[in-house]
C-alpha cells in the first residue's frame, strides 16, 4: 500500500464519470415536499471536534429529530460530500472549513416518521453521511450559530457520552457516529501500523481493539 494511501476505514470515494454540468434548479415549497415523498435526500451531517478534545452538537427544534442532534444538513447536486460538509458548517457555525480538512466517520440509512416540511406526517428517508473537523481556539472563539433550527448548542467529551451510565440518552445514529468518532483514532492508528508494516500483534491488538 502507498505511503499517501487514503485510510480505507475513514475514507467515502466519490467518483465522477463523463463532465457533470451543476445546474441550478430550483424546488419551491410544494415541489420539494413531493420530492421528499419520492426520494431518499442525502446529508452531509458534522461532529466537529476542537484541541480541548469537546465535540459540538445541537439541540433542534424542529423535525425529523427536535432534539440532539448532528448540525448539517442536505447534499447539492455536484457536491462531494467535503464541500456539501463546509457549505453546511459555513451556514450553520460560520466557520468556513476547507474540503481537506473533512474526514469520513461513518455512514447509515434513516427514515423518519415526520420531517420539516409540509405535509410533516408524510416522513423522509435520508442517506446521512457523518463528516469530522477538528476546529482551532481562534476558530471556535468566533463561531456565529444558526438559531433558525436550534434552541442551543453544547459542547461534550464523545467518551462520555457513550458510556452504559450516559446521563444524555442518544438517538441511536447520533450514538453510532458519536462511537465512531471514538473509534477514528484507533482506525488511523491502524492504518499507521499498516503502512509501517508494523509487526503482525501491534496490527491484531488494534483490530481487537476497535471489536470492544
């Protein structure tokens, strides 16, 4: 494996075939309510960290999930998912984040019994992609949080949060990309040792350990 290798662990590939031409289509209110009736919507969804090791989520209130939540929100025709990531933290944090900063945690399927737009008990399905910065202090100091969706915002340490005792109750995809993002640094540890060539019981303690 190359020295520059992407970590297959930590890594979305996205390919594009032929020359994509964005357009700049426009759904209005009704239309994309019917779109959501007959699609699944991609997200680009973020748990950004800082150098405190505190990991930021949102409190929304509004659906498909009033509560903590992941901040981001829906893909653009054309994105990857590092520039559909930065347009989405830009929007919600006003930190602007370059594509090379993104890394993968995870990705899953979601479908919701209610969602923003109306008719609401119509639902949405989504494909979410969770996406990872670390932020500076600078950074962090002059953070402009969107209300529009959010009742507050809250900074956390991902381990505690997945502990059996957590006194913060997850939603289930919210504790997957939280746990994910715990285990990011012993998948690129991994993938260190890999590219070293590491011996053989350093490779396996780490496999091991991602299993706990």
């Amino acid at each position: 494996m190359a020295s520059d290798a992407p970590n297959p662990l930590c890594h979305l590939p996205h390919f594009v075939t032929g020359e994509y031409t964005r357009n700049k289509t426009f759904l209005n209110d009704e239309e994309y309510g019917r779109a959501l009736d007959c699609f699944v919507k991609g997200c680009a969804d973020l748990l950004l960290t800082d150098d405190r090791g505190m990991m930021l989520m949102g409190k929304r209130k509004v659906h498909p999930q009033p509560d903590w939540w992941v901040l981001g929100g829906r893909m653009k025709a054309g994105d990857t998912v590092e520039e559909a990531a930065g347009r989405n933290c830009l929007r919600e944090t006003g930190i602007d984040i370059a594509p090379d900063r993104w890394s993968f945690v995870c990705c899953q399927t979601m479908l919701w019994q209610f969602r923003k737009q109306a008719p609401e008990g119509n639902g949405t399905a989504d494909f979410g992609v969770i996406m990872t910065a670390q932020i500076t202090a600078e950074e962090r100091s002059t953070m402009n949080m969107c209300s529009e969706e959010y009742d507050e915002f809250g900074w956390f340490v991902p381990e505690d949060l997945i502990k059996p005792d957590a006194d913060l109750k997850l939603h289930p995809v919210l504790f997957r990309g939280v746990k994910e993002l715990v285990a990011k640094k012993t998948k690129d540890a991994l993938h260190a040792a890999v590219l070293k060539n590491a011996p053989d019981a350093e490779v396996a303690a780490l496999v091991r350990k991602l299993y706990r």
